[in-house]
C-alpha cells in the first residue's frame, strides 16, 4: 500500500494518485484547537440530529419523512402528497438557491462542516481507527507492514465496527424514507417477508462502508460535483481557509539574500493535518474541503515560535491583497432576492393550502329538474373530495338546520364519505328544496356541512349554488 509523502507532493495531478493513477493513501495527523473543538460540537449534534430526526413526531407524524414509495411526504408537521411537487419544488429551491448563497459568502464551509461525508468520516470511522489502531503514524506503519496476525486482527476487528457504523448509519437512512415505526416492524420479520428494502438496505450499507471506509477523499476529489461548482460560485470576496502569502513568505529555507525570512516555518504541519492531501501555501484548490485543520496545526505552531495567529486563517482575496472585502455583491444580492422570492412563495402555498379540498359541480344534465307538481327542484351536483392528510376521515353531509326548516333535503348514495389519507373521491348527490328557495331570481346560495363522524363537529362548509325557474 502506497502512502502519502507529504513533502514531497506533486504538482501536477492529486496528492492521493501516483504517477500510474494508482491510490496513495493519506493519514491526516489529528489535531487540537478552537475550530477542531468548534467541529467537534457541530459533529456531534449533526450525528445526533441525524440519528434522531426519524423518531422525533410533530403533528403525529415523522418530523422528516420522504416516503417516495407511497407518495407521501413530511416535512416537520406540513404533509405532501405527490400532487403537491409545486410546494416540494419551492422547498428544494429554496435548500439549492440556500446552498449557492453560502457558498458565494463563505465558500465551501458545507465541505468541511456539514457534508455528511465529512462529518461521518471525520466524526465516526477515523475515531474508531484512532481508538483501534493508534495514531495516525501507527496506522500508517500498519498500512506499509506485511501481513501478519496482528495486522490481520486489527483490521478485522476495525473493519467490523466500520460494518456496525455503516448498518446504523443505512437504516437510519432508511428510515427516513419507510418510515421510522415502518423500518422497526419490518426488522422483527424474515427478510424475504420484505426484499426489496431489505436488497436496498444492503446496498447502502455497502455503498457507506465502501465509501467512509475506503474511498474517503477521493469521493469529493473525484465524484463530488460541488467541488467543480464552486468555482463557479465563488470568487474574490468569498470567504475560504486561506494561507497569507504577504506575512508568510519568503519561508524559512528559501530566504533570498537581503530579504527578511516570513512566519512560515514550512514545518509541513498544514499538510501533515489536511485530510486530502494539500498544501494550503499553494492556493485555493480544488481538493479543499476548507475543514480548518490547517488553520488549527499552523496557529499551534505559530504559538510555539510567539508569532501571532492567523497565518493560516479564513479570510477572502480580496483582503489577502489589501482591498476591502464587499459582503452586498451583484451575486449575492440575486441570490438574496430569490431566496426570498422562493420562501415567500412556499409560505403562501402552504398557508393557503386546505386539508381537505372539496370541488362541487353540476351535473352534466338539466340544471335543475321540476317535480311534486311544479312546487320542488331537485339539482344534481358532483363532488370531488380530496384528502390531503395521512389520517383517514369519514365525513358526513348535512343540510344546516336554517335550510332544514326551509324543506332543503339532501339525497345521497351514501350518508358518509370514507376518505383514506392522500385519496380522492367522487360522489353524485341531490339536493331537493321548494320552489321558494330560488324565488324570483331563480337562484340561491347555501352552504352543506361536512361533519366528522368522530367527534361529530363540521370539518368544513362549502358553498353549493341552487337553481331553479326564474319568474318572469
């Protein structure tokens, strides 16, 4: 197994390929300071959350549940149905337009604190290899050694707890689309009761211990698009982890005669920390993960020399060349605008938006019908119910008693509705009345009453036309 030498990287293709596209694996050092405790905290709470979030109900329902299978979807305490892709659409609007903001403002902070390739590896599979194997000089010692007994121990034992990590992790993942309760119940029977999810939960368990347990930075060197566009979205005044080329050179070792050695010490503790295998003095670069393990390695040592912090720091272009830093930019200020366009749309759907959406028409005869010797009507009416909440409901329609006492009946095929969660239904009713309801106008407006037949109080009132002659 080929491992990195960190000073000696190459210029011309990744630190993590050699020079026939092999592998060359990386063992970052670890390191301590404010922005790896800083990390620490957001990891943990990011695992947590992420473990936590598919037990967690509001509203009776799964805080995050994205049940692509049975259509439905929700998302802390608003439920969605497929026909509701216009609200879904606002809502992944909104995280990717939220995404090219944070970014255009403080770079690929996502990368290196919220990516949950970083968090998992970082927070979860290089722990267990610390805690397994030692340091990360040990690992690497172990990585060159032959086979023997001990290395053969060791790995089974780390790589059985990557296994452990990686099932958690899948049916967690799982759960968010099956369903918390769903997933447990599924657990307690034969595989082959439920295959396919039990198939597609091997798959992602194999896919994460693959990828956090091997694979690693050369995902987000290789695979991850976001790397690519972040030159797009960034620029001078973006905020990055950045070297200081003004105060840090010309570094210790390259002091040209007559010129005052810089803060650099090129003691490679930057390099020796990165967890893809860069040297930060080179420049932004595309394999950054801007994680601050280098700003954490090089401010220690800036402490050991009594040199001031923040030779390695975050800062933008801008102000590494002396200019003012602007934060209200053109990209920035589109970005803010349809952020806010976005929001404000999705919270007008969803305020608007009814549980139960009830469309009445008139049926495709006569509009009206005269009968008992002229003195009644009957009107036909189709209605179209629509549930757009995971609980069934039973309705049953009534007459108000104001229109009772007036000989306004209702004639039904059936006295209640049984409406599934997320299901549409279809009804033909009657509505029979006397002539004097419509009057001279021939017309009139009145409501029907959709009660629970659970707790027997109205759910809704719609509004329902009647026609009749008109007098002349």
């Amino acid at each position: 197994m080929r491992v990195l030498d960190q000073r000696n990287l190459p210029d011309e293709r990744p630190a993590s390929m050699d020079e026939s596209g092999r592998r060359v694996f990386i063992f970052p050092a670890p390191v301590s300071g404010f922005w790896r405790r800083a990390r620490n905290i957001v990891e943990i709470f990011l695992i947590i959350f992420f473990l936590a979030l598919p037990w967690i109900k509001i509203g009776g329902h799964q805080a995050l549940l994205l049940n692509i299978g049975d259509r439905q979807f929700s998302i802390f305490g608003l439920t969605f149905w497929a026909h509701d892709a216009p609200l879904i659409f606002f809502i992944v609007a909104f995280l990717s337009i939220g995404l090219a903001f944070i970014t255009a403002v403080w770079g690929r902070i996502w990368c290196g604190w919220g990516c949950p390739q970083t968090v998992f590896i970082d927070g979860v599979f290089r722990r267990l290899e610390y805690w397994i194997i030692g340091s990360h000089i040990q690992q690497r010692n172990l990585a060159k050694a032959p086979w023997n007994i001990k290395k053969f121990f060791k790995l089974s034992v780390l790589w059985t707890l990557f296994l452990v990590a990686s099932l958690i992790i899948a049916h967690s993942f799982l759960a968010y689309f099956v369903g918390a309760d769903n997933l447990v119940e599924m657990t307690q029977h034969n595989p082959y009761e439920n295959w396919t999810i039990f198939l597609i939960m091997g798959f992602i368990t194999a896919v994460i211990l693959f990828d956090f347990g091997w694979f690693r930075e050369q995902f987000c060197i290789i695979m991850c698009p976001y790397g690519r566009f972040q030159s797009v979205l960034m620029d001078d005044d973006s905020l990055t982890v950045s070297y200081d080329p003004a105060r840090g050179e010309p570094r210790k070792g390259i002091v040209p005669e007559g010129q005052k050695q810089g803060d650099c010490i090129d003691c490679y503790k930057c390099v020796a920390v990165c967890p893809t295998g860069i040297d930060i003095r080179e420049g932004l670069q595309l394999e950054c993960i801007g994680c601050t393990a280098c700003i954490d390695a090089c401010d220690e040592v800036m402490e050991k020399i009594e040199k001031p912090k923040g030779l390695i720091r975050y800062a933008t272009g801008s102000s590494l060349k002396g200019i003012k830093s602007k934060f209200f930019k053109p990209r920035v200020a589109i970005y803010t605008v349809l952020l806010v366009a976005v929001l404000s749309a999705l919270i007008f759907s969803i305020s608007n938006r009814e549980d139960i959406v009830i469309t009445v028409l008139r049926g495709k005869d006569s509009p009206y019908q005269v009968v008992e010797n002229g003195e009644e009507i009957i009107n036909h009416f189709k209605l179209h119910l629509k549930n757009q909440t995971f609980e069934d409901l039973n309705l049953k329609m009534a007459v108000p008693d104001i229109w009772k006492e007036k000989k306004v009946t209702l004639v039904s095929q059936s006295e209640t509705i049984n409406l599934d969660g997320g299901m549409n239904s279809t009804l033909h009713i009657f509505i029979k009345f006397p002539l004097s309801i419509t009057g001279d106008e021939g017309s009139r407006n009145i409501k029907l009453d959709f009660i629970d037949t659970d707790d027997n109080k109205i759910k809704i009132q719609e509004n329902v036309k009647l026609v009749g002659p008109k007098s002349i």
